[in-house]
C-alpha cells in the first residue's frame, strides 16, 4: 500500500505538457508558478456515454511518452440501485474545465 501511495504522489507531480489543471481564477497551475504537493481536485465536466457529466479532475498520467495525457475522474454512473460513484481514467479529449 506504501508503494502505490508513494508512486501517486510521484505521479501527481505536474510534468512538462501536462494539461494545465484551470485554478478558480482562470489562470494555470503551470502559469501561476506554484505547485501544491497534494493534488488539486477540480471540478470538469466529461463527456462519457451518458452524456456530459459533472466529474471531479484528482489528477493526470501519460503512460508513456507517446501517448496521450488522462485524466483521472471520479463521477456519478447507473447501476442497479440507482446511482454509484466511479473513478475511472480518460482521454484528455472527453474532459472540459468548469
């Protein structure tokens, strides 16, 4: 458990072309020259297959350097006893700032 907490922590840092995380002011976490060390949770919207949904932005991964930026979500998702939440990992391209 110590290793996983360990590599999220290691992974949340902000990397070079990273998606810029979009702070409350409109301006960048990667313009504003600070960087928290616990991550920042923001509010998205993520277009998935029940339409566009309010989510919750914990953080980014680029599993390798040719692949493309994800962000990991948490949001509200059907199931048999009415609504449950998710956390799941998705392409830049289905996430849109608040």
């Amino acid at each position: 458990m110590a290793e996983r907490v360990a590599a999220t922590r290691r992974n949340s840092v902000v990397e070079e072309g990273a998606p810029a995380p979009v702070l409350r002011d409109g301006s960048s976490l990667a313009s504003s020259g600070t960087v928290s060390k616990r991550p920042d949770l923001r509010h998205c919207w993520y277009a998935g297959p029940h339409g566009r949904q309010a989510a919750l932005l914990i953080g980014w991964r680029r599993v390798s350097p040719t692949a493309g930026w994800e962000g990991h979500i948490a949001v509200a998702a059907p199931d048999d006893d009415g609504w449950s939440i998710v956390t799941l990992w998705v392409g830049a391209g289905m996430l849109e700032a608040a």
